[in-house]
C-alpha cells in the first residue's frame, strides 16, 4: 500500500498479506477473500476506516491494540479471525436492528 487516499479494495477469495509500515490513508474495503495482519501498521494510518462490503475476513496472526473504525454495508457478512484470545469491541458506536451496522473503534486484544 502506499500512500494515497483513495479507496484500497480487497477483491478475489485469495488471501492478501501486506506486509511492512504502510503509509495508506484511505478507506480499506474488504470485499471478499481474507486481510490477514500482524500488525495494525499493515492496515495504514490509524484514521483509515476498514469498510466490509462483502463475505470479508480480517485475519489478526499476532497480538495487537489495533483503533479503526470498522463499518458493515448493508448485507454484507464480515469476519474477525483472531489467532489467538479474545476479540474487544470498545468505544462510541452503535450496533443498529436495522441491516447497517457501524462500529465507531475496534480494539483488538489478543
């Protein structure tokens, strides 16, 4: 990734591993397929917001404190595969009954 502003999409049923301190700092659209990280550097900036637009996995392969805010689009189906321990949700969002879902933080400690 580099260090451009515009929207990163993850496409195709494959697995994608960036790797090293990416600069990115757009929207990271998970479409489908798996983002596999070891670290929150993978994923950017801290101001990138991960969008699950599709049956997308965010695959966490190491332990980490990991603030994003996370959407879920209408529909579609995301996925949290932790390696290891347990998964935090924290902050001020919301989980709505209707089918938008928004979560202002994520955290992940694993």
């Amino acid at each position: 990734m580099s260090s451009s502003t515009a929207t990163c999409t993850k496409a195709g049923t494959h697995t994608l591993v960036p790797g090293g301190n990416n600069s990115f700092e757009g929207a990271l659209s998970i479409n489908e397929g798996v983002l596999s990280v070891n670290s929150p550097i993978n994923l950017g900036k801290a101001l990138v917001v991960i969008n699950f637009a599709g049956p997308g996995t965010l695959a966490a392969t190491a332990k980490m404190d990991n603030p994003r805010q996370v959407q879920l689009a209408s529909g579609a189906t995301g996925t949290f595969d932790i390696a290891a321990g347990t998964l935090r949700l924290a902050g001020a969002g919301c989980i709505s009954d209707n089918s938008d879902v928004a979560i202002a933080t994520v955290t992940y400690s694993i």
